[in-house]
C-alpha cells in the first residue's frame, strides 16, 4: 500500500505534487493540480471557465485547498466517500467535489480504489467522461474537484417519464453516449464494471457524464486493425466484419493519446483510397481495442447488473461491461432490471439459472430485443462484443441512423432546468449552524490551518 506522500506522486504523471507545495508544511493541504501552472491538456474542454478558474488559483502561486472552496450542498454518496457541490471562492464557477475519509479507507483496506479512480480519471479526456480538474489531500481526506452534472442521474430521470421508462429514441440517445464512453475507456484498458443509471450524470446540455470510476479494473491492451467483410455506405460505418484470424489482423500496438486524424489531399491531388493504406483486400479495416484477455476475480458490482461469470466467480475480462450494457438499455426501455429477484440472493439466482424474459405488454422493438438478447448471452466468449468490441454494436440494426460522429450534436430528449445558484450564496452560515452538518461541514478545526475560512468534512 502506498504511503501518502508516494500516493500524490506515482500516478503515472496524472497529478503531482504543486512545485510550491513543502512536505514539512503541516499546516498546509498537499495538492496535485493536474495542469500545474500551464493551460489545461484537455482538448474536448477547450474554452472551460473551470480551467481558468483553477488556473488563476494557481497563478497567485498557492497551493489548491479546502480553503479555497465553499461548500453548498452534499451530492450523494458511496462507498468510498461522497460528493459535494462546492465553489471556488471569488470566481463564481461550481465543481463538484468528491471527499474520502483516510481513516476509513485505511481500515476498510479501500485506500487501492480510491487511488485507482483518482489515477483513471486523470487519464481521462472524452466529452461523455469527466474531467478531473485538480486533486489534494489534508491531513484527513482525498479530495477530487470534477465537473458538477446539473441534471442529476439517469435513474431519477427515468422515475419522472411516463411509466418509468424512457421512450426507445430517447433511450437509444443515451445509450449510444454510454457507448462511445465505453468504447474510448476499453481502449485505455480500463474495464469500467459499473455502469448503472444511478453513475450516469446528466449535464446541463442534456448530454451525459459517466461517473465512479473506484470499482473499475486497468489493463494493458493493443489495439489493432481488423480486416471487415464489406463496407455500409449507407452510415459510414464499417459491416459485419470478417472473421478475427491471423491473416486479418494488421499488427500494431498504437497508444490512443497517438491517434491523429489522416491529413488527405485536396480533391486535385487525391489519389485512391486503397492507396493511402485504408482498405485491406477492398474493405474499410476497424479499430479493435477489447480488453479481452485481462482476467480478474473480484466479486463487484451492483446485483441486479452483474454478470454470471462474476458470479460464478470463473474470472471475467471487459464482456462483463457488455453484460452490464445490455442490462442498462433493458431497463431504460423497460423500467426495472431483467433478473431482478425478491433479493440479492434471488437476483443473482436469476442472473446465472434464468432465461431472459421481456414484458409481455412490451412496446419495445424487435431491434431493441435482439440487441439485448445479444448482450446478455450468459457465456461471456458467446456474448456481442466479446471479440470486436463497441464497433460491433454501432453495427447493430438498433443504432441504425445514428451518426457517431456527431453524436455531440445530436439534441438530447431531456435538457435540465438551469440551476440558480444565487440562493446558495445566502446559505454560508455560521459554523455552529446544524445545517453546516448536514452538507458535510462541521466546526472549524483552527489547529489545522490558519486560513479564517479553512473548513472540513464530516465523512458519511
């Protein structure tokens, strides 16, 4: 286990100690801004007033800290800490926060997966992920300042619709943004092993964030190029693909940060397609970048989105996220989870014995079943996506007319009602309010910082 000064500085470069930060100041919270003092490495998050802000706290050369934010309202909360709505004071932006008791993590040996999550997200730059803006540690707690979500989560949504259940082009909205978040977060060699609606956040545009990345595995994987059967002309996409031999593979083990687009000819000088390389034998080849290989045997997750081969604790690799997938767009259309037993240990009875069954009064398409049934095929090896990943699944008739490309663009069936946080500003009352409690704030604790307006959590 990591001590706390390796903790902020073997992250793989994602966030290291501030250069103006002294281990022998007691008093003074360790922080790791992930940009330091320059512009942020973001390029989705170009043009982010958050990085401007965390960036102009950096400027006055002081080290990010607890007091350097105001805290307005608890979030929600999980099994390693929990999550706060926070300003950072003078500059009028929100974050959301999210704050791990030492203590606890220590003595329930969980201190491994909060520094996983940390690491994972400083890997992370996707416009359906989060963007973690900075990260330090008190003497006390880990504290991550990420993007706040103003739309809450996927599952109060789905409470609100008609029935409780999203119509099937809303739900191919979402679902096909979890996709690509999926897709980009397997290329990194990261099973995420959580998907639920419950972690996915929407954003004030309407689009979503997937959130809570500590139960997530890392890997190694080599994306390669595949040879596809044909090409679909009709989306741009690649077809059905050929068969995954030797022969069809094109070697090559490329970083993802190392993608660049193809710089083609103007229309002049351009010259075929085969010749730039992009077709083997007269087909598009695809990117295939599926963690397959990687085992663990760790029993995580939520029950009623478990895979059976977790459950039968046979080892299990990135198909687990396509299990998890299936049983997510199931209860997007349907409103309830398709093994979900009277009890945990019904449920996973149900997951591993039970046939899948749809609703009889089901309104959902043939499309949208067939997808389901191809994710949730109990034996991993057999299941959708086991071998080509998500380009098997924008493939699928269900996704038909979606562009990938583009997706961005498209408008989200649900935008959020702005959030007034003028009314928090009256809220920052004295510490011996009963309120300052219950959003995670108790007495000023002076002996651990001079700063008048230092404060600290109460852990839940």
């Amino acid at each position: 286990m990591l001590t706390n000064s390796e903790y902020l500085t073997t992250s793989s470069g994602v966030s290291t100690l501030s250069p103006n930060t002294k281990a022998s100041d007691a008093n003074s919270s360790r922080c790791g801004s992930l940009e330091s003092f320059g512009a942020p490495l973001k390029p989705h998050t170009g043009g982010d007033v958050r990085w401007d802000a965390i960036n102009l706290v950096f400027s006055k050369d002081s080290p990010l800290g607890l007091n350097h934010f105001q805290l307005l309202k608890r979030l929600g909360y999980g099994d390693i800490g929990s999550v706060y709505l926070v300003e950072l004071r003078g500059t009028n932006t929100y974050f959301a926060m999210k704050v791990m008791d030492k203590g606890s993590l220590a003595s329930r040996n969980k201190l491994l997966r909060a520094q996983t999550e940390r690491e994972i997200l400083g890997l992370l730059d996707h416009p359906f992920l989060p963007t973690l803006y900075s990260y330090f540690e008190t003497e006390k707690f880990y504290c991550l300042v990420m993007e706040f979500c103003s739309g809450g989560n996927l599952h109060t949504l789905r409470q609100k619709q008609p029935n409780k259940h999203f119509t099937e082009e809303a739900a191919r909205f979402y679902a096909s943004e979890v996709l690509l978040a999926l897709e980009y977060l397997h290329m990194l060699g990261i099973v995420y092993r959580d998907l639920k609606p419950e972690n996915v956040l929407v954003r004030d545009e309407g689009h979503i964030m997937l959130s809570d990345f500590d139960l997530s595995l890392r890997c190694s994987v080599s994306p390669t190029l595949v040879k596809s059967s044909s090409v679909h002309v009709g989306n741009g996409s690649a077809g059905a693909g050929g068969i995954l031999d030797d022969e069809n593979i094109v070697p090559g083990c490329i970083q993802p940060s190392n993608f660049l687009p193809r710089i083609l000819p103007t229309k002049k000088n351009r010259k075929s397609k085969s010749d730039f390389g992009l077709f083997v034998g007269g087909s598009l080849p695809e990117l295939m970048a599926e963690p397959s290989n990687v085992r663990s045997m760790s029993f995580v997750g939520t029950h009623e989105y478990l895979a059976p081969e977790i459950i039968r604790g046979e080892g299990h690799g990135s198909a687990v996220d396509w299990w998890t997938f299936g049983i997510f767009l199931y209860e997007l259309l349907h409103g309830t989870t398709p093994f979900k037993g009277s009890g945990n240990r019904a449920t996973l009875f149900n997951v591993v014995g039970q046939p899948l069954r749809f609703p009889e009064s089901s309104q959902v398409s043939f499309m949208a079943r067939d997808l389901i049934r191809g994710l949730l095929v109990k034996e991993p090896g057999k299941r959708i996506a086991y071998k080509r990943g998500a380009t098997e699944i924008k493939q699928h008739p269900f996704f038909e007319g979606v562009n990938w490309a583009l997706v961005r663009s498209t408008i989200p069936p649900h935008i959020p009602e702005p959030v007034d946080f003028g009314h928090f500003a009256i809220k920052e009352v004295a510490p011996s309010d009963k309120k300052m409690a219950d959003i995670g704030v108790y007495n000023k604790n002076k002996s651990s910082s001079s700063h008048p307006s230092y404060v600290d959590f109460e852990y839940f």
